[in-house]
C-alpha cells in the first residue's frame, strides 16, 4: 500500500483505500462498522459505545445440534 500511495497512477486511489480501511476496521483486522458486524464491532447509543454481539456462534451451535438429533432420528 506505501508503494501505491507514491505513485502518480495509483497514489490518491489507494489513500482512498487505506482510509476507508482504517474507518471499517481495528488495528488487529477486526471489523469496527456495526454494519459488518464482528468480534470489533460497536453500537453507539448516546454518549455510550458498547460492543457489538455477535451472535453467529449461537447459530453455528444450534445449527449442529440440530444435525445432531437429525442423524439420531435416522
């Protein structure tokens, strides 16, 4: 990305990108927009800011228990 940025061609797109970048997600690669959802999401209410749940995981396991009786049936 640092060597895009010092080009003529490329140089103000890829500032765009690693703006837009920065804005959607942490540090660590963690999605921040609340929109994308993820482990670094927030929800702003107020003055609070309070993580987003993500809720992906309780479907993945009810998913498999699901499966699971499924088979037993059978």
């Amino acid at each position: 990305m640092k060597l895009l940025k010092k080009t003529e061609e490329y140089g103000d797109q890829a500032k765009k990108l690693e703006k837009e970048y920065d804005r959607l997600f942490t540090e660590d690669g963690l999605s921040k927009d609340a929109t994308i959802g993820g482990p670094g999401a927030v929800v702003t209410i107020g003055d609070q800011t309070i993580p987003k749940l993500d809720l992906s995981v309780i479907y993945l396991q009810q998913d498999e228990a699901n499966e699971e009786a499924q088979e037993e049936e059978e």
